[in-house]
C-alpha cells in the first residue's frame, strides 16, 4: 500500500493559529495532549504550575512550534500526532 507523503518543516512554514485547531480537533484529543513536554520552552512557560486555556496553549504552540509534538501525520479525516503506529493509519 504506496500512501503519497507531503512534508512540511513548520520551522520554517510555520502551522496557522486556524491550521493547527484543526489539526487538534481531527485528533480528538486537547491541546494539552499534544505538547512536547521535554521542550525547552515548556519548562520556561512553567505549563506543569501555570494553568493555561485552550486558546493559550495553541497560540503559545503556533510561537513556539517546538512545543508541538512531531510527526503530524494527516489522513484525509484524521490526524495521529507524536509516536505512530503506521499500521493504524487507516
């Protein structure tokens, strides 16, 4: 099964605040859930003592995209984000 894959650096090409709000609901899962919490910039923003909204933490993840855990991987309904079993990807 031949899947074609598009990549994108979003270092470089930043995500957009709408972009990844929707990449966030196609997961199903909270903003919270997709941090990298070994990210430097999650210690400096103090996430574990410093309750943020819903609306902080994707803007905080568009500034600072190395808070967003990697690989994003799109379907055409869905999107798996950090550690993926690729076998699970249908």
């Amino acid at each position: 099964m031949s899947k074609d894959i598009e990549k994108r650096d979003f270092f470089n090409d930043p995500l957009s605040e709408t972009e990844l709000k929707k990449i966030i609901k196609m997961t199903g899962k909270k903003p919270s859930d997709l941090l990298r919490k070994r990210d430097k910039m999650y210690k400096e923003l103090d996430f574990e003592n410093k309750k943020k909204t819903d609306s902080q933490i994707i803007k905080l993840m568009v500034k600072h995209p190395g808070l967003i855990l990697r690989p994003i991987i799109l379907t055409k309904n869905k999107a798996f984000v950090g550690k993926v079993d690729v076998n699970n990807l249908k």
